[in-house]
C-alpha cells in the first residue's frame, strides 16, 4: 500500500486512474443513494448488463465502447421504466430478458469484431488503471450532467423514492421523474463500469449507499457520506491491489463489501447494547418508584 503512495506523484496513468476513480465515487454517492432508499438495485443490475451489446456493437464498428455501453444503457433505462410503469406484472421478466440479451448481444458482436479486441474484457471485470484522459473528460462530463438534473430535480425525486401516489396526488409528473433517475443510473453505470466493470457494478452503486444509509438521518446526508465512503474505498483498492498487481477492480468491491458486513455487526451490537441499556434504565426507574411508594 505504502509503494502505491510513494509511485503516485511520478506516475502520470496512476494519477489518471485516482482522478477516474474520485469521480466514479462522486456519481457513485449521489444516484447510489437513490438505487438503495428506493429499492431498484435488480433494475440498475438490467440496466449495466445490457451495457454489453452496447459496448461490443460499438466495437464492431469500430467506434468508442463507452459511446455504445452510454446508448445501450439509456436505451434499457428507458424501456425498463415503460415496463415498469404500464405493465408492473412484467417487469422482472423484462429486466432478465434485457439482461441476457445485452450480454448474449456483446459476445456475438465480439466474436464477429475482426482482429478481436482482447481489452473489451477489461470492461467486464474493469480495468482502472487503463483508463485515458479522454475517459476522465467523459466522466466529468457525465458527473456534470448528473448534479445538475439532481439539483433541479432533488425534491421530485425524493418524492418518488419514498411516496409516488403523494407525489402524484401533489402534481408531481412522476413517470417522467422515474424514467429520468433511470436514465440517470444508466449514466452512472457507464461510468462505474470504468472503475469495477459490468459484473461488478452493482456492487459499488449501492454498497457505499447502503452503509451510509445506516447512519445519515436524511437524503443529503447519504448522498455526501456515500460519495466520501466511495472515494476511501477505490484509493484503499488502488494502494492494496497496486503492490501484489491484483485487479483493482474486485480489490475495491473486496474492502466495499467488507466494510459494509462490519457496518452491519456494528450496528446490531449497537442496537443490541441500546436496548440492554434501556431495559435496565426501565428497570432502575420502575424500582425507583416502587421504593418511593
């Protein structure tokens, strides 16, 4: 861990990759918290694995992956939020079906790319340290575009999150509110899937935002402890994974989902310790007063 500090000032691709991965973290924060207070980590997991059909058609014809995962991920948002809205019956079978079919989709248009791309692959288990500048100006850009619609819209969306028929009654346009945190999450899937990959992209969408949500009192809060807990998470993974040359990217999910598995037993001995105390505070006082009468 030690080595990675001391190479990072002189090495411009380490440098690059912590720039991609701070970002990441940001985007990362902020609509990870709204995956998790509104419970759509399976439609966020349709919407990366679709990504893949995206990535490989791009491929195919020779153009920038990212631009093929960000049009396959808009696209599946879109047509997961229709589903989800007129026909709720339905949705998870559309979900699988986008999710198979994306991913079937990349293999066959990797497999018929001429002069095969070996490096797509990075893009299924993630590769940070390959990451460009012209990747981190994207991942700006998106972020960009994320708090922006997030500011305009923060009052909209936390409403759908937690009561959609109050906001419906409250004239709030929920269908197109919903849609636009899908497409929102497609974004941010685009860009995570630079850090950890598809398959591990659900994983650093909600597990910063789940831990913070065990100790944030409201929306804001989460979002701000998410983002930072994200950016501890992905540095702590580049320095341990630099060293052993490990894949950064599972080395990031490996400490995201240890902390989050401690946070959990600490908060149980915490809640257990809380009601042991108060049971005997309760007793103390009942003896208290049996004493005075």
């Amino acid at each position: 861990m030690v080595e990675f500090f001391q190479v990072l000032s002189s090495q411009s691709f380490l440098q690059t990759a912590l720039t991609a991965g701070l970002l990441a973290s940001l985007a990362c924060g902020v609509i990870g918290t709204y995956v998790v207070a509104k419970r759509i980590s399976f439609i966020s997991g349709g919407i990366a694995h679709a990504v893949l059909g995206g990535m490989g058609l791009a491929y195919f014809w020779n153009l920038n992956p990212l631009h093929g995962a960000l049009a396959a991920a808009l696209c599946a948002a879109l047509i997961i939020g229709v589903i989800s809205l007129r026909a709720e019956q339905h949705e998870d079978t559309i979900i699988g079906a986008l999710w198979a079919i994306g991913m079937a989709a990349g293999i066959l248009f990797i497999s018929r790319t001429p002069g095969y791309k070996v490096d797509l692959m990075s893009y299924l288990f993630g590769n940070i340290i390959m990451v460009t500048r012209e990747d981190v100006y994207l991942i700006a850009g998106l972020d960009v575009v994320i708090l922006v619609l997030v500011l305009l819209f923060y009052k909209q969306f936390l409403a759908v999150c937690f009561d959609e028929e109050f906001a419906r009654l409250q004239g709030v346009p929920v269908d197109f509110i919903y849609i636009l945190l899908l497409g929102l999450i497609a974004v941010t899937v685009v860009i995570l899937i630079q850090v950890v990959g598809i398959i591990l992209v659900i994983a650093l969408l909600t597990l910063p935002a789940a831990i913070a949500q065990q100790y944030a009192r409201n929306l804001a809060q989460m979002m701000i402890l998410a983002t930072v807990l994200g950016a501890v998470f992905v540095i702590s993974g580049l320095a341990v994974s630099y060293g052993p040359d490990l894949p950064a990217g599972a080395t990031i999910i490996i400490i995201s989902g240890t902390f989050y598995i401690l946070s959990m037993i600490f908060k149980a001995l915490h809640v257990r310790v809380s009601s042991r105390l108060n049971h005997v505070n309760l007793k103390s006082n009942h003896n208290n007063n049996a004493a005075d009468l």
